[in-house]
C-alpha cells in the first residue's frame, strides 16, 4: 500500500484523543484537536532542530519530517518519528539526551 491510502485510511494516533462513547476527554472540539496537534508539531520542531530537522503537519492525518537538505519522510504519528528522524540523519536523535535537554533550556 502506498503511503497516501494508508495515511487516508488511518486511525487516530493515541495523542489525538478523540471524544467517544465511554471516553472522558476534554478534547471533543475539532477546532481544538488541531490546536493540540500543531502545538505538538511545534514542540516536537524544537527539538528536531537541533538535529537539523523540521517537521510539519501534514494535513492531520500524518506528518511530514525533512532534513534542511530536503531528504523527507512521511511519518504516521509521533510513536515513529523519532526512528524517522535516525533514518533520515543517520545519527541517534534522543530528545532525552542531557545536552539536547541543555540546549532546549538555553534557548528559552
């Protein structure tokens, strides 16, 4: 299957909690779903930066990871992007790495 139909056909990520039947979530207003997920996409760019990365929301149903080079990948959630991210530079990419955290923290 190609990327485009497994992306149409996909469900929802675990962090895109979605109102259901017997599901408390807060997160019932769609408007608000996609708030959430940008922010996700922007906190996850913040780290992915210093790896020489970007990442883009790529029409709510997958994302869209690239190097500053223009190698890309499309990634289905956030569960896969960080082996994404090792694919596409060829480095272990750890946003828990102390100096990774350090370097976050210095540029607030």
């Amino acid at each position: 299957m190609c990327a485009l139909c497994g992306s149409l056909g996909g469900d929802e990520d675990w962090t895109d909690a979605v109102a259901r039947e017997g599901v408390f979530t807060r997160n019932d207003d769609p408007a608000r779903r996609r708030r959430e997920r940008a922010r996700r996409v922007e906190v996850a760019s913040r780290v992915l930066k210093l790896y020489g990365l970007r990442l883009s929301d790529w029409q709510g149903a997958a994302f869209l990871l690239a190097t500053f080079t223009g190698k890309s990948e499309i990634v289905g959630d956030l569960s896969h992007l960080w082996a994404a991210a090792e694919r596409l530079t060829g480095a272990t990419c750890d946003p828990l790495d102390p100096d990774v955290l350090a370097r976050l923290d210095a540029d607030d």
